[in-house]
C-alpha cells in the first residue's frame, strides 16, 4: 500500500505545483488596486495615477487606485502589509512610508522590510529649500549666515515628514538653529511663507515650482545630488553644503510572500511604463527623475535610507505617537 500511496501524493503535489504555476502565468486575471497612503492631488497620487493607468495597460487589467490617507501614510501602507500576497494589492510607497515612519512611530503598524516585497523604484522628485523674497538672502550661504546672527523660522508640511526632516539635516549639517512650524500639508504651509508670517521653507519642488516661476518665491538650492533639469539655474544645497543630500521618492511594493514570478511580472510592467515616452514628458512637469529600479536594488535602497535618516530622528527628537 506503501508505493500507491506515495504515488498518489506525488501526483497530488505535482498537480498542485502545475496549477499554481498555472495561477501565476495567468496573472493577473482580475483587476489590480494600487493604494496610495496619501490624500489625493499630492504629487504621490499624481505620480501613481499616470503609472497605474501605464502599468495597467501593459498587463492587459485594470489598475484602479484607492486613497487611503492618515497616519502620514502608514494607514495605507499597513493596509497593503496585511493584503493578500497575490500581487493584486500594491502599494505606491514613499520615504515616508519606508524610512520614515517605521524611525517616528512608537507603535510600529509594519514592518518596512519583513511586511513587503520591493517591485521597483519609480522615481525621486526634488525638494527645494525657498524664501519669501522680503528676507535678504539670495543664496543658501546668505541663509546660514543669517541663522547664525538671527532667530528664523522654516515651514514644512508637518512634523515628522520628509520636508520636516530635510530641514533638521540642514541645520544639523549647517550647524545653525531655525524654529519649525508644522502644518497640515504644502497648502497652508506656502500660504503663510508667501504672506511672510514665516520667512523659510521646504517644500517639494513641483508644489513650490509656480511661486518660485512667478517670483513670490525665492528658490536658494533644490535638495537632490544634482541640479533639477526643470531649474537648471538654481543650485543644489549641496554645492555650499557637500555631501548634504534629500529627495521625496516613490516605489511599488507587494505584500510579503508575493510569488517571485508576481513581481517579476510587475516589475516588468512597470518598467515599460516609466520607458513609456508620454509617461516620461509628465514625470518631467513634476520634476521628477526616471530610476525603474528592479526589486533587489530598492531592497537596498529602503535600507540604506533607513540608515541615512536614523541620526537625523534621533537628533530631531522627533515623534508621532
């Protein structure tokens, strides 16, 4: 009884391992959501939106996006960690949801690393230090030199955000102190710094880009390694600040356990999407740099930015709980 037995189990797995090779060739076979942790209108939605629509073509089903905002994207981002590994949930994730927030939060709703399979790294948008045009300074050293003579004040987004942070590794790094003033997102933020009730902020370029276009906005230097095609003349912090380097970033993640062969297929789709020449023109009005990275290499990048902005939280003292 021994030999039919065995055999009997032996076709039993072999049948099991045919039909889920079969499940995961087919895929996918229904439509995909894509949670954005964000409200929408933040350049989060915009960029997952033009790539869900991109993506969704290429693997023949629809990709619908849910917004799921609260928590500065963990809402959203632990909805996804808690989604069935089957390649139909995905999540646009950022610096926020994969760096940040697991540093802030006391009570950790995921795990960045063991709750998510990377798909790929998208793109890396610019931040961008700026004044109102009434303080007088026109460079980022002018800046420094101020703080270092009086008190000033920068804005951000929030408190615990990349904006907040990019502004406490400049300090850190420019050896000055400026007051932070939260608000509730780019919108009230710019209001005031466009008012002068507060002379300093940081903020992602695309939102900033038509006040500084427009001259109520004095851009002193954009926070990535390299200058922003969008405003070539505008310095990087870097140049006076070496080595001083921030930017916002999206990437697609699954849910932990994701079959391989599912993220390869995402993986492959999304990477003719960002090759995709109409995809590349509206990346550029956000200003936004094409990495379409593959999953090992944003892996990586998730841990190295968690190693990057450890200190800078530490120092900040900053907490969302």
């Amino acid at each position: 009884m021994t030999a039919p037995f065995t055999r009997r189990v032996a076709m039993t797995l072999a049948a099991a391992v045919l039909t889920a090779t079969a499940a995961h060739a087919d895929f996918p076979e229904r439509t995909i959501t894509m949670v954005i942790p964000f409200a929408a209108g933040g350049s989060t939605d915009l960029v997952g939106r033009v790539v869900a629509e991109r993506m969704g073509r290429e693997l023949g089903q629809q990709i619908v996006v849910q917004n799921v905002g609260g928590g500065g994207g963990s809402l959203g981002a632990a909805q996804v960690a808690e989604s069935d590994p089957d390649g139909y949930t995905i999540l646009m994730g950022t610096v926020a949801t994969h760096a940040l927030n697991p540093l802030i939060l006391k009570q950790k709703p995921y795990d960045p690393v063991a709750d998510f399979a990377p798909v790929s790294l998208l793109v890396v948008v610019p931040n961008v230090l700026a004044v109102n045009p009434e303080l007088p300074v026109n460079t980022v050293q002018e800046l420094i030199d101020l703080a270092k003579t009086e008190p000033l004040a920068y804005a951000s987004s929030g408190n615990g955000t990349p904006l907040h942070l990019s502004g406490e590794l400049f300090k850190s790094m420019a050896g000055i102190e400026m007051t932070h003033i939260p608000y509730r997102g780019s919108g009230p933020a710019l209001t005031d710094v466009l008012g002068n009730q507060v002379p300093v902020i940081f903020d992602n370029l695309p939102s900033a880009s038509g006040h500084i276009n427009s001259g109520k906005l004095r851009a002193l230097g954009v926070t990535t390694a390299e200058r922003a095609p969008s405003f070539p003349d505008v310095p990087t912090i870097a140049e006076t600040l070496p080595g001083y380097e921030t930017y916002t970033w999206n990437a697609l993640f699954a849910p932990a356990g994701t079959p391989p062969e599912t993220i390869e297929l995402l993986n492959a789709a999304a990477k003719v999407a960002m090759a995709d020449p109409a995809v590349i023109d509206r990346m550029g009005t956000f200003s936004a740099t094409i990495i379409a990275s593959s999953p090992e290499e944003l892996g990586a990048h998730v841990q190295a930015e968690m190693t990057k902005w450890e200190p800078v939280v530490q120092e900040a003292d900053v907490s969302l709980d």
